[in-house]
C-alpha cells in the first residue's frame, strides 16, 4: 500500500526557520518531521510517493530511493495549491488502490495510522472548540462523512478532520475547484470523493501535531516526550 506524503509547500509561517531547509526537514526532537512520520507508518505502507517543490531538492537528498525500508517515488508539486501538488501524484498510482495521504508538516502516531487502516476508506477527526475556525464534518445518518465543510460560520458539528485520511484511487477522477481566496485546496477534491464513497471518521483525542510556527516546535517536543513514556 502506498503512502502520498504532501511537502511542497513554502512553510511561510515557519519562516526564518525555512528559509534554507523545507518544512518536512525540520528537526522536532532530534528527528526530522519526515523521519517521525516514516518511522510511525505501519507495515502495510511498503512504498511513498513525496510530493515536493519547494527545496525539494533537499528532500530528494534526504530520502534517496528508499527511506526507513521502503521504495520512495518522486512527484513534482505545484504552487497553485495544495490540491493540484495531490494530483501530481496519480500516475503512481494504479486504479483500485488504496492510498494513505498525509501531510509533510504533521506529525501522526503509528496508533492512529492503524485505526484509520481498519476502514476501506476513513479520515482521522479530532473533536475541536473552535469548529468555525476548522474543517469540520458533516454526518450522514449512517455515521459516515458526507462533506468537510470549512471555516463555516454554522459549523455542521464540532468535529474536525485531521491530516490523515486513508482513500482509494478513484480520488484522482475529481477535479479541485478555486477558493474565493484564489488557492485550491485538496478538500474541494476529497468532497467529491466522500459523496460517492462511504468514508468513517476515526476519532482520536491526540490527533496529529501540526507545524504551523516556530512556537509549536518545542510544544510538540514536549507532547512526544510525555507520550513516549
């Protein structure tokens, strides 16, 4: 099974830390961010498509071919959004498949990755405070996802989803549609996908530990260090 792992982006917000390193090459607790993430991918994930652009040449570096014991593939992302540096990565992978997507500046556990692996198709939620300042999901009677609705100002529940979604490769069959602010972000894809597939949210308390600004680094030290025992 295959893993698509988002990391091209430009991590603003991280800035001066990304001026010369990209995001996903950070080091959180002696580790780089990627190397957290390969390091809690489950057995079933035998293979990564890394989508990069900016640095991606450092990325490239790091990883070679084969990282942590599993083939790496390469996938040229695009400024434009999120959603069209996804779609980079589907002549990799076959019709059928299924496909973990993670995001290059989040930080999941193995625990959680399992959880989502146990459903055909899942999303790992997180209930949240702030549901008009998040990506939250509305319910089908049957308990499945029907829809992401973001930053709504009458947020359909206080659910949110969370980098780490397990899909199949019919998602590359939807085109992404432009936000009023002019990016396309991979939700507007994956909404096309939850209304034709049956799509569980995995609830979990911890959830995955975001890279957002230099603040959150030793913020997230500390939530591994009290994990880890």
């Amino acid at each position: 099974m295959k893993a698509i792992i988002l990391a091209a982006g430009r991590g603003e917000r991280m800035m001066p830390l990304t001026r010369d390193m990209p995001k996903p090459l950070l080091m959180v607790a002696g580790k780089t961010v990627l190397g957290h993430i390969f390091e809690a991918l489950p057995e079933e994930i035998d293979e990564a498509i890394i989508v990069v652009k900016y640095l991606g040449e450092k990325i490239r570096a790091y990883c070679g071919d084969n990282f942590h014991g599993r083939k790496i593939q390469y996938a040229e992302g695009n400024i434009r959004g999120n959603a069209f540096s996804f779609l980079a990565a589907h002549p990799f992978v076959e019709k059928g498949e299924r496909i973990m997507i993670l995001y290059g500046d989040e930080i999941p556990s193995r625990k959680n990755m399992e959880k989502c692996l146990e459903y055909r198709y899942s999303w790992l939620c997180k209930e949240t405070a702030r549901p008009q300042s998040a990506g939250v999901a509305r319910f089908r009677r049957d308990g499945t996802i029907e829809e992401i609705a973001e930053k709504s100002l009458n947020p359909p529940s206080h659910i949110a989803a969370i980098g780490l979604m397990v899909m199949g490769a019919r998602v590359f069959d939807f085109l992404p549609e432009q936000n009023q602010n002019g990016e396309y972000y991979l939700t507007s894809i994956l909404n096309k996908f939850l209304k034709e597939e049956k799509v569980y949210a995995v609830l979990t308390r911890d959830g995955s530990r975001s890279l957002t600004s230099p603040a959150d680094i030793p913020i997230i030290e500390e939530f591994l260090e009290k994990s880890s025992h």
